[in-house]
C-alpha cells in the first residue's frame, strides 16, 4: 500500500539517473511530483512512465525549483530526492515502518545518512564522507526559503523536533569530471548573483584566501585525498568553485556601480 506522503524532484536531463531513483519510490507514496526546467532528453517522458505528474518551469535557482516543488504536493509529508538519489532496501522499510502508525505532532522530520555510490563502480570517485541530511519532512513544520538564485535548498525547521531514520540515501553524483565541472560553473554563477543582489561586499582579502582553504577543506578535512588524483583533481574543482563565485559577485557588483555613475553622470 502506498503512504500518505509525496516526493518531489527537481530535474533537467536526467534520463540516465532518474529511473533508478524513481523506481525505489513509485510503490512507496502516493504521490510523484517532478519539476523539469526544461529537459531536452527523455527525462519528462520516463518520469510520466513512472507514474509522476511532470510540470514545467524555467530555472530560477534550486532553493526556489524546490520549494516549488514542494508547494504542488499534496501530501504534509513530503520526500526531497535529486535525480542522482537512490533509497537503500534498508531506507525504503524504515519509512513504511514509521508511517504504518501514526507520527507525532512533534516531529518535523526525519533525517538520514547520505553516502557516495558512484554510478560506476570503477570510477576513481569512490570516498566521500557521509552526513546526515534532512530529506524526509512535514511542511506544515519545515519549509525552504524560496529565494531566487539561492542553493540553500535544505528545509529549515520552524517546528518540532527532527529524528534520525536508519538508512541511507545512495548518493550517485559525479560521473566525470566534465560532469562536475559544468554543474559547478552553474552553480558559482547562481551563487554570485545570489550574493550581488543580497550586496554582499567581497574584500581582496578573501579573493585571495577563498582557493587555499577551500582547497584543503576538500582534499584533508573532507578527505578527498583518498580518491587519488581523482580526489585531488575534485579538489581543485571543488575550490574553484569557491573561488568563481566570489569573483563573479565581486565583478558584477563592480559593474552595477560603474553602470550607476555613468547613470547619474547623464
């Protein structure tokens, strides 16, 4: 029997990674919501497949995709998967454990550990350290903020309290480096006008130190070092993207000033 809850996703061609993600929820909740931003692939048609109702909207950041998203579901318990997200045998029986009686007024949410499984096994990817993410959630006690342009697209809590559910979502992300390399030119980019129009100043100082601490943030602390010179090469990347989306912020911050002068000169 299916659950009382929705699952929303936020795509655009993903028809190589979402049937897999999919086929672990259609018999779980009642309700398959994706939001596409235009695929060009055959990602709309493989989710409709799969029993989800597709809608359509341009891009406009993922924290506003997905609190999309979730305002067309109708369930108060909802389900946040990217395409790249696979629920574990282990997952899938603790969530119809959970809702098979009745959860707690008090209870936000549930979160879960999120672990690197690489699309392919031989890939040089193969470490990544796992954390623990808010996923599974009620709206009427956690929401994400809509902002435009804004990657903070995890549910903030107004309510209640959030408890851990054994289990874990298999986090299939990078499959190349070219891969990796273009969502993080994306997502510099959103970040940068995120903080532009937020008029978030960014000092030389920090210009200059963004690359080095992020770089090591990655390669000793988040223990990239493991993956080899995949690992170190992800790094690099991983900084950069750091590094680009100060720089970006920084230029058109500066850009918008000097358009303002010439503006006031006339």
């Amino acid at each position: 029997m299916r659950l009382p809850l929705s699952v929303y996703y936020i795509t655009c061609n993903e028809e190589a990674r979402l049937p897999e993600s999919l086929a672990r929820v259609k018999a779980l909740a009642d309700e398959i919501i994706v939001v596409d931003s235009g695929s060009t692939d055959r990602t709309c048609h493989l989710a409709e497949a799969a029993g989800a109702r597709v809608v359509h909207r341009d891009w406009e950041g993922y924290a506003s995709q997905k609190a999309y998203a979730a305002s067309l579901c109708r369930n108060d318990w909802v389900l946040d998967l990217d395409a790249d997200e696979v629920l574990s045998d282990e997952l899938v029986a603790n969530i119809q454990e959970r809702f098979s009686q009745p959860i707690s007024e008090q209870v936000a949410g549930f979160r879960m550990t999120w672990v690197l499984s690489p699309p392919d096994p031989e890939h040089p990817f193969r470490y990544e350290r796992p954390k623990r993410i808010l996923r599974l959630y009620n709206r009427q006690r956690a929401v994400i903020r809509p902002e435009k342009d804004s990657n903070d697209d995890r549910p903030k809590v107004v309510s209640g309290r959030v408890l851990d559910l054994p289990g874990n979502v298999l986090h299939k992300s990078v499959v190349s480096l070219q891969q990796a390399e273009a969502k993080f030119i994306q997502l510099s980019t959103e970040q940068a006008r995120y903080l532009a129009a937020k008029g978030r100043k960014v000092s030389t100082a920090r210009l200059l130190s963004e690359f080095p601490l992020k770089f090591l943030k990655y390669y000793v602390l988040r223990r990239q070092y493991r993956n080899g010179w995949f690992g170190f090469s992800y790094s690099i990347l991983s900084a950069n993207r750091n590094f680009m989306r100060l720089a970006k912020a920084r230029e058109l911050q500066l850009m918008a000033a000097l358009r303002a002068r010439r503006a006031a000169g006339d």
